[in-house]
C-alpha cells in the first residue's frame, strides 16, 4: 500500500471505509521503518513481529464485530513509544547503558491504556539518556537527525517522537515533559506537542527523571490528534498518587470562537537573545488570533529569568534521588568482572551512567547535602512558589498565553554538546511553565529562510487543556503548516 501522512483521524476514517486492514497499515510502516530509521535515528528499538502481533489481533477481532473501528479510539493506529516507557516484552532503557537488556514483565498503565484503546506499538524511539538533555546527544543509541537537517539535532529529550511525526514513521508517539521535553523537539520538528498539567497522565511505569517535574503526553501532527490520545492517556491511577480526576472531554473546545479570547503575551519571551525570525514568525501567529477577534494584552512575568536556576537546583536533586535506584543488581549486565560489592557499584555506576547523568548526580548531591540544602535547594524551592504564584496573577488577566517555545530553531548537532550551560539554557522559555506544572502546547508556526521549523507555544492554567486544543486548533486550521513535511 502507499502510506499516506495519516492522522489518527484520516487513519481511522480509511479503516471505516474498509480500505486497509491494520495489518497492511502497520506493515506499510514497518516497511517505511526498516528503510529510512537509518536517516535519523529515530527508533531504537523496531518492534515488526511484536506489531504485526497486535495488528493481527485488531484484524481478527475486527472480523467479529465491525463496530470495533468506532468504539476503540485508537483502533489500528500505530505508534512509537519513547524509550523510557516501560513495556512488556521490549527492552526499555531510557537510552543509558545502565539498563540495557532490561526487558520488563509488565506496561506502563499508561501503555495498557493505549493498547486497551486499538493503539499499535512499532518500537522504543531515542531519547536523551534518562531524558536529561535538550538534543538527544546524550542517548546511549547516539543523536536523532533533525528531519528538515540532518547536520541539526532534533532537540530533546523527545527528540525521537517528535522526528517520528515529520519522517511519518508512525502516526503519534508518547513523549515526556519535565522541564521542555516535548515542547522543544516539536517546534524543532514541526510536530504537535502536548505537554498536559502535572498529574494528568500516570507516571507510574514511566521512568522517573525528576518527580515533582515529569508529566506524560503524547506528540501528534495536528491538535485533534492531541486530544484524541490524551483523552485516552489521562486520568487517575491508583499506582501514581499526585495523578487527577479526568472527568473532560479534550476535543470538547475545538472548533471554539476566538472573538473575545484574551492571549496574554510575556515580553520577556521575546528578550535575551530571541531569534529575530522566530520572533516575527510568534508574531504573525499572534496577528492571526488578533484578526479574528482575539485580544492581545502585553505582560510582563519578571520571574522568568530564575527559572533555568531554579529548575537546575530542583530537577537534579531528584534525578540524583531516582538514580539511585539503577544498582545493577536486578537487571544490567555491566560489572561481572567486580572485586568486591564495592567495586560492584562503582563499576556499574561508572560503565552505566554517561557523562551529562554523572554531572546531574553530583549536583544533586550536592544540593541536597547539608551545607548547601537551605542556600540551594530550600532556596530554590521559594522561588518554584513565586514563579507559580506568577502564572497565577497573568491567568486573572489573560485566559492563554502565547510566546516561542524556544529562542532559535533547530541548533547544530554538537553545537552546544560541550557546554552544559548553553544546553541548559535552550529551554529557558520552557521550563517556568514546567516548574508551575502548567499544560502548554507547541503548535507549528511555520519555517525560518533555511527551511527550519518553529514552533508557537500556548500555555494554559492548570487542568484548561480544552481550550488549549481549541485555541491552538483554529491556527493550525489557518495555516496547515503540519502539512509540509521534510524535502
Ligand atoms: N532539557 C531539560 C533537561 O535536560 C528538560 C528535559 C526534560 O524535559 N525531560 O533537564
């Protein structure tokens, strides 16, 4: 079959017009996988019998009840699944040495509920080691080429669901967002990134980074597709305590009027080293929802700059506190030839961790020891509060905000390898929001000279992704810029 840039929609309105079966579909991807993941890197794991397995089964319980394309969600669609989602029967890694061979005996609840609802699995896609990183530079499995350059990263940590959308080497991924995470590598990639309030999605089975930060979403090509899988994805879990009651319906908002809409616009997303033509891309966005009826007000959330220090005093603490946990005991292959339990755990450490995690854990610690724990960390913690109580006042004025997701496009790879700080700072514009565990999303907004993409992010108060599908939604009606995909 010729595969089509499908949407979950368009997929699912093929099925119901009985033009495939989910066994061609998945092959047509599994073939476009094994041809073209060399390009990029993108899956790090091809999963083609594990997926045919579960395309077969959707098949033959097709045949039983037809109605099955219209109750499953999902039914046949098929997804890559970022590597630190825990699942059955496939290798999960998080992209680090320390668990590799590690094959898990059970999902994420997360996963089940995607399989629950017609979802196929085609692999593990690239991630930043641990999801630390802002490039996937730091993956045990090497750097994800961005699709448009294959000299650029295509950010991190999610940087593999996000190429996977533009390559089309499935029709959605699963992505996590701690402090960028999914945001960054869709506007890198021209992909929609979800990124949802902080216990809207389980955490449970997905592997910790930094706690009181991780929120789980998924990456899709348009803003339908978004809330279809986050419908699917979210709501209480009896293994994750901080996860929310879900009683909404995300798709509820698309289609919404925009007249009257008030698009609260932070001038200091524009400051600092902003890209001009990222800048006058975000702008032009933002006369879109002015010529439609919406109102700009201009803000200022002077917090904003201690966001990058706050979030590298907290996240490290806990990433420190989470490492702990990989001892090479239960699973890890990596220090046979040890001397002594001693020996053991350095060599596991030292062979399993990369250089960005060994950075990370030290800080932590460090942090978190006694001389530095009220100067940093308790510190840091004040600051988190007053960066929350921000967003609080500049949502009684405003009901979204709009800024880029980052200050340029995609950066070359190496570029900033060498230097921890600029990496870091790559996601000054998304981690203030991150901190205050708020949804946003980046939304294509259209391509720099040199073809880059760049994304518009729109943030939201907690537990409001509706109208974040819907705002977003009429710009991508407008534009259709999800449509143009890589040369
Ligand atoms: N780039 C940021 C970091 O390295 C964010 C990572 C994330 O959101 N998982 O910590």
């Amino acid at each position: 079959m010729i595969l089509e840039n499908f949407t979950i929609a368009s997929l699912k309105e093929a099925y119901k017009n009985n033009k495939f079966t989910v066994t061609e579909v998945v092959q047509a991807y599994l073939d476009r996988i094994n041809e073209r993941n060399k390009l990029t890197n993108t899956y790090v794991l091809i999963a083609d019998e594990f997926a045919l397995k579960q395309a077969n089964a959707l098949d033959e319980a097709w045949q039983q009840d037809a109605s099955l394309v219209d109750k499953l969600p999902l039914f046949g669609v098929p997804m890559g699944v970022k590597d630190n989602f825990t699942t059955q029967g496939l290798e999960t890694t998080a992209c680090s040495n320390i668990l590799k061979g590690y094959v898990p005996p059970f999902n994420a609840p997360c996963v089940d509920k995607l399989y629950a609802a017609g979802a196929v699995c085609l692999g593990k896609i690239n991630t930043d080691e641990m999801t630390c990183g802002a490039s996937t530079e730091t993956s045990c499995f090497g750097v994800t080429k961005n699709p448009y350059d294959h000299e650029r990263v295509s950010g991190g940590s999610s940087g593999g669901s996000a190429s996977m959308i533009s390559e089309n080497l499935g029709v959605f991924s699963t992505g996590t967002d701690t402090g960028g995470s999914i945001r960054l590598p869709a506007s890198f990639c021209n992909a929609f990134g979800v990124k949802c309030t902080y216990g809207r999605v389980s955490r449970s089975g997905v592997l910790s980074m930094a706690s009181s930060l991780d929120t789980v979403a998924p990456l899709t090509k348009t803003a339908l597709d978004g809330a279809i899988v986050l419908n699917v994805m979210a709501g209480k879990c009896d293994k994750d305590a901080t996860t929310i009651e879900t009683t909404e319906d995300f798709t509820s908002e698309l289609g919404m009027e925009l007249k009257g809409l008030k698009i609260g616009v932070p001038k200091e997303y524009f400051e600092h080293g902003t890209d001009s033509e990222v800048s006058s891309l975000v702008r032009k966005a933002l006369d879109f929802y002015k010529s439609q009826g919406a109102e700009l007000i201009d803000l200022s959330l002077p917090m904003t700059k201690y966001g990058v220090a706050v979030y590298y005093i907290v996240s490290p603490s806990e990433v420190a506190t989470n490492m702990q946990r990989y001892d090479g005991i239960k699973f890890g292959q990596i220090a046979s030839d040890a001397e002594n339990l001693d020996d053991f755990y350095k060599k596991v450490k030292s062979r399993g961790f990369g250089p960005e995690m060994k950075r990370r854990i030290m800080v932590g610690n460090y942090v978190l020891s006694a001389e530095s724990y009220e100067a940093y960390y308790i510190k840091a913690q004040k600051v988190r509060t007053l960066i929350i109580n921000e967003f609080a006042d500049a949502f009684q004025k405003c009901d979204v905000l709009m800024a880029p997701v980052a200050a340029t496009a995609a950066f070359k790879i190496g570029e900033k390898a060498g230097d921890p700080v600029a990496m870091y700072t790559t996601d000054a514009l998304a981690i203030p929001s991150a901190i205050a565990g708020l949804p946003g999303v980046s939304v294509p907004a259209g391509f720099t000279e040199a073809g880059l993409p760049v994304g518009l992010q729109i943030l939201v108060a907690q537990r409001k992704e509706a109208l974040m599908f819907g705002v977003a939604k009429a710009f991508e009606d407008a534009t259709e810029y999800y449509k143009r995909v890589p040369a």
